[in-house]
C-alpha cells in the first residue's frame, strides 16, 4: 500500500460510490457473519481470499482496492464490521 498512496488517497478523496453496506465482515472464511446479518435484514458483503483469490487477497493490489472499496460502501455512523483477530476472537465494531 505504501507504493500507492497518492493512488489511495486520490480513491478516498473521489469515492462517490454509494454510501449502503450496512455490514462488513473482512476474512469472511464461511460467511456465518455475513449470513447472519443478512438474516437480520441488513445489506452484508464479505471478503475472503477463499472466495475470490484474486480480488480477495489483501496482498495484491486489486484485492487491496477491493478492501478499500467495501470499506468506503459502508453507512457512516450506523454499520456492524467484523475483522478476525489473529490473536483470538474478532473485533467487532
């Protein structure tokens, strides 16, 4: 990322994508939490390297924009994120 930051920043600045995800689980692994979220009527997309290797995989530069693009999708203020904690349980805000 570090490599494309005036990139980055140009995305962020520009992005006039629609502002409607109301949740977001990063490193979705199966789904339970998108799936759940979409039970409870929620708007809900996932990302995983499982799903998609080449737009899902933080490490590229595709899938690095990916990443930023659902995060930018998400409603200010009132969206539910789940991103997995390497050192136990998940972080949820």
């Amino acid at each position: 990322a570090s490599k494309n930051l005036d990139e980055i920043h140009t995305r962020v600045q520009d992005f006039k994508g629609p502002r409607d995800l109301q949740s977001l689980d990063l490193f979705a692994g199966s789904g339970n939490f998108e799936a759940q979220c979409e039970k409870n009527g929620l708007t809900s997309a996932g990302y995983d390297i499982l799903r998609d290797p080449t737009n899902n995989n933080l490490l590229t530069k595709e899938g690095f924009f990916q990443a930023l693009l659902l995060v930018l999708s998400l409603v200010p203020g009132r969206s539910t994120w789940q991103l997995f904690n390497p050192r136990g349980g998940v972080l949820i805000g």
